[in-house]
C-alpha cells in the first residue's frame, strides 16, 4: 500500500528532479501568496499610520467651523464650552501675516488660540511654554518656522515682526516675543487648523484686536472620552444649531446649518473605510496571481502526468489502487503549493517590512496572515492538482504501458 510519507517522498523526488520546472511552477504561487500578504500588512500598517497621524493632532477633538465670518462670537464659545462632555475648547482665528525675522521676510499662517488649545490639540513644546489668556504680544512657533523658514534658527525670548492687512486694506505691524517652540510632531498630516508645525501661534484677544474683529473662525473642542465623542458632538451641534437659529427639522440638513461639524471619530471611520476599500483593490489583484499560478501548477501537473505515463501503467500492474495514485499525484501538487506559500510567506513579509521603512511607516503585520497564506497555498494546490491527479488514475493500465 501506498503510504503518504512514501507518496511526500516520490513527490520531492519528482520535483528534484526537474528543478527548473518546478521553479517557473511555483513562481506564480510565491508572487499571489507574497502580494497578498505585502499588500494586507500595508493596509495594516497605513490604517495605523492615520490612526496615529490623527490622534497625535487632537485628544478627541471636535472642529466646528463657520462657513461665514462673523458668525461665532463669546456667546456660542459659552455654549461650546458649556456642553456636557466638554473638557477644553478653544476659540480660532487665522490669518496669513508677513512675518520679519532679523532681514529675511516669509509669508506665514498666524493663528489666534486661547490657552486651551495646548490641551485639547495636545501641543507639545519642545522649549518655552505655550501662550496664556493673560498674554498680549506673545507669540509661539511651530517647529518648522523656528528652524526651516529663515535664515537664521528662531529660539525662544527672541523677536518677530508681525504684518497683518485688515479687511480694510489697512496694515498694522506688531512685534511678538517668543514665548516657546513647539516640538516636532513628525506627522505629515496637515489640515487646516489643527497641523501645528507650519504655524505661529498668538493670542486670540490680540489677533481680534489687530484685526479690528470680535469673531472667531471657529472652535477646536475635545470631548472626555473617545467613547462619548458621538453622543457629545451631537449635543453640541442641537444647542449651537438652537442658538444660531437653525429650525429643528433642519438639524441633520448639513446644507442648512451655518456651520461645519466634525470629530476625530468620523475623521478615523472614513480613513478606515479609505483604507479597507484600498486594501481590498490591491488584494483582489494580488489574487489573480494566485489564479494564474493555480493554473501553472495544473499545466506542469498534466505534463507530469504525460510524461510519468509508463510509470503509472508499471505501478497499476503491480497493483496499485486507483486512490494510491490519486493521491500520489495529489501529495505532488499540493506539496509544490506549499512550497510556493513559504517562499510567498517570506517575500511578503520582507516586502512589506522593506516598504513600511522606506514609507516611514509604522511595521504591522498580521500573524494571522501567516496562518492564512499557507491554507491559501495548501487549497490552490489541492484545487491545481485534482484533475491531473483524476486524469492519471483513471489511466488503462495496459495502455499506459504502451505509450511511448
């Protein structure tokens, strides 16, 4: 009786002893096997970067942003601020300012914020310390201003210029001391009013006074608890909505409110979804590889089978049961399926690894896929060798001996 050690054996034998053959066999198992894993690991690895991306922006933030000026004024802040679940928030405004460093001139976003923002944007100085409401003409500066966009690296207790155009056409020019750097936040996530790396930083009361304005652009808020963000975001929107006048039956018209809502939640479920749909494209192609290379290994396994032919007939006479040689051919198949997965498994974990790195990406592989890609691999040879394997089984014995 045919064993399955002796069946794995014949089957290592065969394939040893046509190892160019089995190589361009395998070869399309590896690709389908490695893309698939590569391509799930950076869909792994890219939800986790803009997970973290977000997060490293805000401590559950919530943005609300006029879509008019001189909308938001103390009276909704004090309803922000207010709002049950509300643990910080403050007021924003923003303006492009000429911007004078010893010679050298740049254009740069100035935003006006209260001390909260530190906490609720989770600001982290890297010297200095961040503004307060009691400061006037104090400013702070995002990493990349104090050290890429003059000549000359800004530190902290030095002082800037600042250039301002009113909606009047009139310019008011101010000096600023800096007051503290903020830290690098190595984030590549900009949107606007949250990246603090390219920004200067002042005092709301002082941006209104300058500006001639008492408005505010908009608030930056943060919730207690990721888990409530939903529940307090809607709440904020009734009573804004309540205070601004918007009838109730327009409240789930987004068109008919004023104003911009959105939170760090709804930011992460559409990067999610962005991410899963991205993955799933790049999956589904990697799969028509698998395809392809279930399909070889059912070519080279029928001119195995071709060419083994005398052999099956030599074995049928001895004896062997048509289910011995089934699964002899069957055993040969799946093995080179198998193969293929481990040499897929490696390759793609190297890969990703290898694109996570040079992307600056956060590694995540899932060990699961390991587990998955050598079933993948194990099935594709299985689907691959059936009908081969049934072809050479159901050979006449006497004329498999005849054939030449």
């Amino acid at each position: 009786m045919l064993s399955l050690k002796h069946s794995f054996r014949m089957a290592i034998a065969s394939i040893g002893s046509s190892k160019l053959r089995s190589a361009l066999t395998t070869l399309g198992i590896v690709i389908g096997v490695a893309a698939v894993i590569a391509n799930v690991s950076l869909g792994a690895s890219f939800s986790q970067y803009f997970t973290e991306e977000i997060g490293s922006v805000g401590n559950n933030f919530i943005i609300i942003q006029g879509k008019t000026a001189n909308l938001f004024h103390d009276s909704e802040l004090d309803i922000v601020k207010n709002t049950p679940g509300i643990v910080g928030v403050s007021p924003l405004s923003q303006e492009v300012a000429q911007v004078k460093y010893i010679s050298t001139t740049r254009q740069i976003e100035v935003q006006g914020v209260s001390e909260d923002y530190e906490g609720v944007a989770n600001i982290q100085m890297e010297s200095g310390t961040f503004i307060d409401d009691k400061d006037k003409y104090m400013a702070v500066l995002g990493h990349d201003v104090a050290y890429e966009k003059f000549d000359r690296k800004i530190s902290d207790k030095n002082t800037i210029e600042l250039t301002f155009t009113r909606a009047d056409g009139k310019t008011i020019t101010q000096q600023f001391k800096v007051k503290g750097i903020v830290a690098n936040p190595e984030t590549t996530f900009v949107q606007s009013g949250i990246e603090p790396d390219v920004r200067i930083f002042i005092p709301i009361a002082t941006m209104n006074e300058i500006m001639g304005e008492d408005y505010y652009w908009g608030f930056f808020a943060a919730a207690a608890s990721m888990e409530s963000i939903d529940d307090v975001t809607d709440e904020v929107d009734k009573r804004l909505a309540r205070g601004l006048g918007v009838p109730f039956r327009d409240l789930d018209n987004e068109d008919a409110k004023p104003y911009l809502l959105v939170n760090q939640g709804e930011i992460l479920e559409e990067v999610d979804k962005l991410s899963a749909a991205l993955g799933s494209l790049l999956t589904s192609v990697a799969l028509i590889s698998l395809i392809v290379g279930s399909i070889g290994i059912m070519n080279i396994m029928l001119v195995t089978v071709t060419e083994r032919t005398g052999e099956i007939g030599i074995m049928k006479s001895l004896g062997y049961k048509n289910y011995e040689i089934l699964s002899l051919f069957m055993v040969e198949s799946i093995v080179v399926g198998l193969f293929g997965g481990i040499l897929g498994i490696i390759l793609g974990v190297a890969g990703a690894y290898l694109v996570d790195s040079a992307m600056n990406l956060p590694y995540v592989f899932p060990v699961d896929m390991i587990f998955i890609g050598m079933f993948v691999s194990l099935v594709v040879g299985l689907l691959a060798g059936i009908y081969p394997a049934n072809k050479a089984a159901r050979m006449n014995p006497v004329d498999a001996l005849r054939h030449e």
